[in-house]
C-alpha cells in the first residue's frame, strides 16, 4: 500500500468496494490511490475495506484549499517573474514553460523527442548560427547532475527575432535524495548584448581614426593617491613611447620611465 500524504486526514470508518476496484483521492498537487485490503466471507464471496472518517469531506476541503492556495501562489510567481523558466520530469520530458518561456518560444512546451527540441524550439548555440545539440542544451546537462551557470544561446523562434539569454539551472532532487527532474531559469540580454556589440563597434571606430592622426591619442587619468594611466591610446604610443597601449592602460609607469628628466 502508499503511504498517505500528510496533507490527507486519516480514516477511521468502514467503506466497502467492489473487488479489484482501487479507491482513489485527488486533491491538489497529489493523487492518492488505496488499493483496499480484501476480506473473504464464508460464502466466497470478497470485498475490499477502508477505513474512513466521517469528517473526512470537510476535513479534505480545508486541506484541499490550503493546497489550492498554495499552488496558485507559486503559479503567480512562475507567471510574474522577470524571467524564463523550462523544466523537466525526471525523464527529460518538458512539463513546464512559465509565461516568459512561452512567449519566447512562441508555444507551449510539447512532447517531442529531445533530438527534436533545438528544431521545434529554434534553439542555437551563442553564435546565432550553429543548432544545439540534445547533449548541449542546459535544461539536460542540469538533469544529468551539472550545475549550470549563465550559459548563452539564443532561441529564434518562429515569426520573432532572435532573443540571446543565458541560463541557469539545476537537477531537481525529491526529500529522499531521489531525481525529479531539472530546471532551468533564463534571463534575455539581447538589449545588453546589443550595447556591447555597439560600444565594441564605437571603439573600432575611434581606434581606427586616431591611428591615422600623426603622433599619440591618448586619454590620461590621474588617480587622488597619485597612480596614473592610460586607459586609452593610439597605435603612436608604440611609436613614440615604444610601450604598446595595453602595457599603460592600467598603469603609466612605463611612459613616464622613458621621459627625460629635463621634459
């Protein structure tokens, strides 16, 4: 027999079932399923006992709520969050997409094989280009026992541009140790991305231009306990200074080491 969940009332009075029917309880969260302790009588004849309370309907509803209640709270949660959240059973099979995940995707999660996830999901590794592989992709590498922490890729579903996040997640273990599954939280930073790829371009730019200006570009910085750097300068540092800008972005010792004492 299952162990009754804590959440159910225990119960005392008699209820009689045809033989070889199972006696179920549902409740929110859990079903419960009794199979009934068979009693033979002097005629042959069998049946199959419980005990039950007769409270129990009302003791139920007051359980049964508290549950409701709960499972609707941490549904809000799911569907509030700023961020995408997958999981998995503990069979790799997806059993959930909150809010976020369903708009990224572009649909609910399905019962497909997981060598079909990257296809139906337009999932790619942080390139944009190359297709995930099922051995790639987060939510399995955390079901499988691997931590996963800010790993990038993009999903492009269909009729939506491409969206990069970067995932973070978990396997997914019940009170005695055992898998339940994984899951997986996802966070979009393609508009973080999008400035960096546009501060990395500017840069680009401005290094490009000064390194036609005759002589040094430079940015200088002098800190209140007298350090001192470069934190930008042209290709004319090597040139005149022969220290190459990397050598004096965060210290400008050595252009000062080659200055006469007299400049």
């Amino acid at each position: 027999m299952h162990t009754l969940p804590a959440a159910l009332p225990r119960l005392p009075f008699r209820f009689c079932s045809q033989p070889g029917y199972p006696l179920l309880f549902r409740v929110p969260l859990c079903t419960v399923q009794y199979l009934l302790q068979v009693l033979r009588f002097p005629n042959g004849d069998e049946a199959h006992v419980m005990n039950l309370r007769k409270d129990f309907a009302g003791s139920l509803g007051r359980e049964a709520k508290e549950l409701l209640r709960a499972e609707g709270f941490s549904g809000l949660l799911l569907e509030s969050i700023d961020a995408g959240v997958i999981a998995c059973d503990q069979q790799g099979k997806l059993v959930l997409f909150n809010r976020l995940a369903r708009e990224w995707h572009g649909m609910d999660p399905c019962d497909i094989p997981q060598s079909e996830w990257a296809d139906h999901y337009g999932l790619f590794e942080s390139d944009g280009v190359t297709p995930m592989t099922a051995d790639a992709l987060p939510l399995l590498r955390a079901l499988r026992g691997e931590t996963i922490k800010d790993v990038e890729l993009v999903i492009a579903a269909k009729n939506q541009p491409p969206r990069e996040v970067l995932c973070s997640g978990t396997r997914i273990l019940d009170e005695e140790g055992r898998v339940f599954g994984a899951v997986v939280v996802m966070k979009d930073i393609t508009h973080w991305k999008r400035m960096e790829n546009e501060l990395r371009d500017s840069r680009d730019m401005l290094v490009g231009l000064t390194n036609q200006v005759p002589g040094v570009v430079y940015q200088y910085r002098l800190y209140p306990d007298g350090r001192s750097c470069f934190p930008f300068a042209s290709e004319g540092m090597n040139t005149i200074y022969e220290v190459t800008p990397d050598e004096v972005r965060e210290d400008a010792t050595p252009v000062f080491g080659r200055l006469h004492p007299l400049d």
